[in-house]
C-alpha cells in the first residue's frame, strides 16, 4: 500500500490541495483512491470541460482501454453542516 500528497496546479495561480492518494491491494482487487479538493462545483466542472488538453483526453482514453473492468470515478460532496 501507498500513499502520498503534495500539490496540484489548476492554473491562473490557484492551488488545489490534494489530501491523499492511496493504492489498495487485496485479493483480485487493485483501488486507487485520490482525494482532492477545489475551490468550488464550479471548478470542478471546468476541470472536466475547458481544462482537458487533446492529450490529456488521448491519454485517459488510453489508459481507460488497459483497465478491465472499466475505470469507475465517483464524486464525493463536501457539505456544511448547520446545527
């Protein structure tokens, strides 16, 4: 298992802390985690649509046709909460 952290590069100077990334090994089942977080939804959303780079789509897609099963991404909210 592995885990590491340090910091990623959004662009126009804003920094996005990545908290951990983690590599599960347990019988048939190989887990990357990588938790992260941005400013905003709206960051996220322009992460996916207007931050992507010919090669960078050429390279998930690559990546993506190594993996079986297919790669599965899922999104966790943070939430205040007000008592």
């Amino acid at each position: 298992m592995g885990e590491g952290g340090g910091a990623a590069r959004l662009g126009a100077g804003e920094v996005s802390l990545l908290v951990a990334w983690v590599l599960l090994l347990g019988g048939r089942e190989i887990l990357f985690i990588e938790l992260f977080g941005v400013p905003g939804w709206e960051e996220h959303v322009r992460q996916h649509r207007e931050r992507l780079t010919g090669a960078d789509l050429r390279y998930h897609d690559e990546a993506a046709a190594l993996s079986d099963p297919p790669p599965q991404t899922d999104h966790y909210l943070a939430a205040d909460v007000h008592e």
